[in-house]
C-alpha cells in the first residue's frame, strides 16, 4: 500500500485477472437471471459454500470487480498473503476492519466486508485525494505521525520509561505524552472496536519515512483494551524488515502469532483483562 509507484506485473496474479475477467461476465449473467452474487466469483467454491445461498452483492463488490478486471494495477501483498486475511474476514465479516495505508488493493479489502466498517488510515493527504477520485466509496482518513524510522532503536529502547507507555497505562487518545501512540486520529478510530487491524502503512523504508513504530504499538494497545468478547486479529505486512519485526516481537508478542505467510504475520491477540501479561511491566 506504501509503494507509490505502478506495481510489476506478477505472472501469479495473471490468474486472478483472469477469474476477475470470468466473474464480471457471471455478474452479467447474474444480474439478468437474478442469480448468486458476483463475489461468489471472485473467491471461488470456498466462499460459495461460506454463505447464504440468499446473498445479494453490494455496490462496492461489484466495483471491485470491474476495477480489477479492468485494470492492470495488482495488490502488492501475494496470493498467499491475503488468503491468511480473507479467510479470517470469511468467518468474521461483517465486522470493523481498521487499515494502516490506503492503496490499489484498497478497494479489495473493502468488498471483502461487505456491510461491514473499513476504514483506511493513511499518511499523505495527496494520495488520499487521488484514490477517492478514482473510489470515492471508499472511507479513507489522514493520519500524521511523530516518528521517523532512524529513531526506532531509540523509541524501542526508551519507550520503558514513560508511564504513558506502559502496557497497564498506554491509552491512545490525547496521550501526547508517549511518541508511539497515535494520539490524534479521528474519533471513530477511538470509539470503535477494531476485529481485524492490517498494518501495510505507512512508509518505512528510508531514514526520514514513519516508520510503523507507531501504527503497530498502537494496534497493540487498541487489542489489549479490547471489552467486546473475541481476540483482534492483527495483520503485519513486510515482517521481513528489521524494524517491522522488532516491534512486532515487543508489542503483538510471538506468542500471539497463529500464521506466518511470506512477508506476512497474523496474530490474535486478547485483551488484557481476559490473559496475564507477566508483570504488567512489558507488553509481552
């Protein structure tokens, strides 16, 4: 989602195009037969037999699959890499699905919740007027970080020391105090409670980018505070860098990865009032 440039052409995903190109011919027929719905299409027997033979399409799936038919823009994470979400938004949809960074797959993870909430937080305002030019059914909000990646080993080192941080005090709104909290995100991010967190933002792979120090310390505190029954599903993508992997360890704990899948590691994490969290001292 970070990238900003076109994405290459995989010869994996010639085969998704080529499904898309199938489902949207099979939503015509669909549509003039009153037949299944078009996002039977997109997932295939799997899904046909996860749902409702009485269910309908919503708009934004059917835009989905005209986009991807369409288009030759492919989403950045692999075939294998979102089936590990898509088969947790199977059993979970609809639900609220909060995602860091806003991209060409963007309208993807949207039609894989129909009538739920998603809900996409991204770092640069231009960008964000560009996608909803192009999707404007998407609901997208621009989030300002405190943090650049060269100072990761320090905030990582030092985050200790503020009570602000500490997993028995960390809230996220208004919390100034700690520089890994996001502290000024709009207010349905506080007041929801997040299922499903994706983690493919913001940018962090240069010295002066965001970093997702932030975004990963804050989807750990928001699961944690959890008071609704289940876990939060947390999806962090690019795992294969050092700093996404260090604070994964430090804050969504390895205990709580369940599957781990290219570039890809799911957790589900439980609040904290429902598990002991050691001494209350550490995150893990």
């Amino acid at each position: 989602m970070k990238n900003r440039s076109p994405f290459s052409e995989r010869p994996g995903f010639l085969a998704v195009t080529l499904v898309l190109l199938i489902g949207a011919a099979l939503a015509i027929s669909s549509f003039c037969q009153g037949g299944t719905s078009v996002l039977y299409s997109i997932a295939g027997p799997t899904f046909l037999r996860a749902v409702d033979d009485n269910y309908s399409p919503v708009a934004i799936q059917i835009q989905a699959i005209l986009h991807y038919a369409t288009s030759r823009q492919t989403p950045q994470q692999s075939r294998k890499e979102i089936g590990v979400s898509f088969q947790v938004l199977k059993s979970r949809a609809p639900c609220n699905f909060l995602v860091f960074g806003l991209g060409f797959d963007s309208l993807m993870w949207a039609s894989l919740n129909p009538r739920g909430t998603t809900l996409f937080l991204e770092e640069d305002p231009k960008w964000v007027q560009s996608v909803l030019k192009d999707a404007p059914q998407l609901r997208a909000q621009t989030v300002r970080y405190r943090t650049q990646l060269k100072e990761a080993d320090k905030l990582l080192s030092s985050y200790r020391s503020k009570r602000s941080c500490s997993p028995s005090e960390a809230v996220l709104r208004g919390n100034t105090e700690c520089r890994l909290a996001l502290h000024n995100l709009p207010d349905e991010v506080y007041d929801k409670e997040w299922d499903l967190i994706m983690i493919d933002a913001p940018r962090g792979y240069f010295p002066e980018a965001p970093g997702r120090m932030a975004a990963i310390f804050s989807a750990a505190v928001m699961a944690r505070r959890r008071r609704g029954s289940g876990v939060t599903h947390v999806f962090l993508h690019d795992v294969d860098r050092k700093v996404e992997k260090a604070f994964a360890n430090e804050f969504l704990c390895r205990k709580f990865l369940v599957k781990a899948v290219g570039r890809l590691w799911h957790f589900e994490i439980p609040s904290a009032a429902n598990v002991t969290h050691g001494d209350g001292s550490r995150f893990c």
